[in-house]
C-alpha cells in the first residue's frame, strides 16, 4: 500500500526545550513489584460502554476465564491470574482527553503478576497467511495502549479502512521523569519492533518506522538487526517538545497537516507506541496475553525511583501513597492528578509523586502572550482562556480549539500558574459534544 512519504525530519513552530530530567529510571532495568492482592479490573472505556459481568460475587476464577463479554467498543475481559471476585466498583481510567469513570470487577489474586520471559511458538506468523494472522490479533482481545485504549482489531481496521501507507511507531518520550518506553526499547526491543512488523503486515503497510529521541540512540544498538531484518525505518529526532505528540510528529516526519479535530489516520498516518508493539509481539508470537504494562514509578517511599511491571487495575494511590505530594497518572506535562480510585490500565505509562504540586494557585492573566508564542498548533491560547472563564463556546469553536493536542506547553510556560491545558481541553471536549448534539461536522 502506497501513502505518505517521510519527507523530511524538521521542526515546526512554537514549542519548548524541556530539562531532560530523568535521573535513574534511565538505567535501572524493569523490575516486578509483586505485592499487589487486589485489583478492580475496568470494565469498558467509560460508564456507558462497558462489557457485561459473567461473574458473581465470592466467585473464584481461573487463569484466562473470561470474566466479562465484549461490547461494540470493549474487548473480552480476562482473569489475568487465579482469583476470587471480591464485588463490583466504580474506578478512574485515562480517557482519550480526560479521566473517565468505568465500572470495575474487583479481584483477589492468588498470585503476583509478572512479565512472563518471551517464548516463541510455532507457527511463526511470518508462516501465517493474512486470515490466519488476522484470526490471531482478534482472538487476543488487545487493546491499544494510548489513552481511550481503543480495541486493537477496531485500530487495525480503522488504518486499513483509511489507507493508511505509514506506520509510525512513536517512542519520542519527552516529558521529565517518564522512561517507560525508552526502557521497553533498552530490554525488549527486538520484541517491540517485531510487534511493529506484525502490526504492519496485519494492516498492509510496508512502510514502518520507530522514531526515537537523537540523544538516547547510543542505548538503541540492539534494535538494528531486527529493524534491518524486517525492513523497518529508524528515525532519531531532536528532543523539542512537543515533538512526542502524534500530530506534530505527522508534521515534522511528512510535512502534512492533521485537520483540527482529526487524527493522523487521516491523513494516512497510523501511529502507535512501543507499549502495544510488545503486547502484540508477545499474544501474536509467544500466545501470552499480557496482564499489566511498563510503567515508570517516581517517589515512592522505599523502592527506587524506576520501571515496573504493574498489573492492570491496581490502583494508583495503592503503590504510591501520596502522603504531602500530588501523585500524577501520566507525564508532569500531560498528565492528572490520581484519585483513590484510579487505576492501573494499558495507557498508563507513568505514575509519580511530585512535590512541590503542579496544582499550585493561580493568578489572573497578565497578557505577556507566552502561552500563545509556544503553543505548537498555534492556538490564541490566551483568547481561549478568557473564552473558557467566559463559557464561550462557540468562540471557542471558531478559534479552532479541537486543533489542540494537549501538550501542556502553555500551563508549563504561564506565569500566573493558569491551568490552560486543562481549560483547552475542557472547552475542546464542550465543542466536540455541541457540534456532535447539533449535527454539524466540524
Ligand atoms: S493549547 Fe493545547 S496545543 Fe496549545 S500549548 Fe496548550 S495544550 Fe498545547
Ligand atoms: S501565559 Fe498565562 S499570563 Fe501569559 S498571556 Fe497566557 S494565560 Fe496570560
């Protein structure tokens, strides 16, 4: 399939030099963190789309039971180990553009859960045919690790139904602190990019690339052979931010533009993470269907600041107690604040205790325009702000606010400590739901 071409690997406007701020988690290699015993499993992408029970209370389960039945928009849910249902909650997941709310099956577990070692089986899926290696990805009932955690079969679907020609896995990672992906790359990154190329047969692209930060290449020498072997691209890029963005990325690799609103698909550009790149080689190669991710932890009172491999719905404030610190799901640029019922899911990649709070107190606006300068979608971000404080919605829709892409360069930059990512996106979402209720297209 034939599509966007990487062009060129350039700049674009706006944007900030970020500290390159990640201590130890850069060397240590992934550890287990084994004594977590419960976990409330999310049951969908939010209160309204979510997969129904086959479970009851003080039922026990088996390893690989299915507990809960897809819906449209959710994969099956499985029992990641032998466990005793303990009830049913409500929990905190990471949306696509804000923390959602999902009902969750908890679950007692019997034993720690642990990345497994790789272990091929035959067939090999080079010896697949397509149907096969599609039967394959569907049974796995995978989801992609990006915030929504949209079902992967639907992600690979969606790419082939746009024609996508390019996939992109984008392992640019800037923000300070988290590491998850960088370290995915340092232990496991043959298995990533073999997951890359079975992402890519499966949708029917032959170009493919990895894209990393230029100033961590030195850590990379172990993805060359299987990169060159399996014909994939690999592109090193300058650590401006918010170059890890999927949408600046688009731009900087082949100079097109996602409409505000839109998706690089739409532009024919599938872009995906190191995180589902392993969780596909590992189901699809080794028949394991991962139970929990890599994430970065930071601040935790007694182990060391690092990579873990954390099950799927543990809870947050369960590994880090946030005692006097706010403890972040995500970045410290992106990320929000974890309640008592946030959980674990496959788009966590971070989870950081960070003194002093990022949620300080604001001041009013004193109109130095910093905010509108750096954005990198070029957005009035400061009209967007009086927009916000004055519920002007429309305005707002006019100012093209759904170009945003959640950056968090213009809280970062602000002077007077105005939370204006999470003002953008708030009005962003209100867009996206009056023009979605009026019907018009935007
Ligand atoms: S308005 Fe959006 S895209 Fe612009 S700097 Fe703020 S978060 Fe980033
Ligand atoms: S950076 Fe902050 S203070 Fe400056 S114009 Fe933007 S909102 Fe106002």
């Amino acid at each position: 399939m034939r599509g966007p071409k990487i062009r060129r690997f350039g700049t674009f406007s706006g944007g900030i030099d970020l500290p390159d701020d990640k201590g130890l988690t850069l060397t240590r290699p992934i550890a287990e963190w084994d004594d977590i015993e419960n976990i409330s499993l999310p049951l969908g992408r939010n209160m309204r789309s979510a997969t129904s029970p086959l479970v009851i209370n003080d039922q026990k389960v088996s390893t690989g039971r299915i507990i809960a039945t897809a819906d449209n928009e959710s994969p099956d849910i499985f029992a990641p180990t032998d466990a005793t249902v303990t009830g049913f909650s409500n929990v905190e997941i990471a949306g696509r553009y804000t923390m959602r709310r999902a009902p969750a099956i908890d679950l007692k577990i019997a034993s720690p859960i642990k990345l497994p070692p790789a272990e091929p089986i035959a067939p090999h899926w080079l010896d697949m045919d397509e149907a096969a290696l599609w039967d394959r990805i569907t049974e796995g009932q995978l989801t992609v690790h990006r915030r929504g955690s949209t079902p992967l079969a639907h992600w690979v679907l969606k790419a082939r139904s746009k024609s996508c020609g390019l996939l992109v896995a984008n392992a640019m990672e800037q923000q300070p602190l988290v590491t998850s992906s960088h370290r995915m790359l340092v232990d496991h990154g043959p298995e990533v990019i073999e997951g890359l190329a079975i992402l890519a047969r499966a949708i029917g692209i032959s170009n493919a690339a990895l894209v990393v930060p230029r100033r961590r290449t030195d850590s990379y020498r172990n993805i060359a052979p299987p990169a060159d072997k399996y014909n994939i691209a690999q592109i090193a890029l300058s650590h401006k931010y918010p170059t890890e963005s999927d949408t600046i990325l688009t731009k900087v690799l082949t100079r097109l533009s996602v409409p505000p609103g839109m998706t690089p698909m739409d532009v024919r550009v599938a872009m995906i993470d190191p995180a589902t790149c392993l969780a596909v080689y590992r189901w699809v190669a080794c028949g394991q269907r991962l139970a929990g991710r890599i994430v970065t932890i930071c601040g935790h009172e007694t182990r060391p600041d690092g990579n873990y491999f954390l099950p799927f719905g543990a809870r947050c404030l369960d590994i880090i107690k946030p005692r006097d610190r706010s403890v972040i799901h995500g970045g410290p640029m992106i990320g929000a604040k974890c309640n008592t019922n946030t959980v674990v899911t496959p788009a966590t990649d971070a989870i950081l205790a960070i003194s002093p709070s990022p949620y300080a107190p604001s001041s009013p606006c004193i109109r130095c325009g910093w905010c509108t300068d750096h954005c990198p979608t070029r957005l009035n971000v400061a009209s967007l702000n009086d927009d916000f404080e004055l519920s002007l919605i429309e305005h707002a829709r006019r100012s093209h606010v759904t170009a945003c892409v959640g950056c968090g360069v213009c809280s970062y930059i602000c002077p007077a400590r105005l939370p204006l990512m999470q003002r953008v996106k708030e009005l962003k979402l209100a867009v996206i739901h009056a023009v979605a209720r009026d019907g018009r297209t935007e």
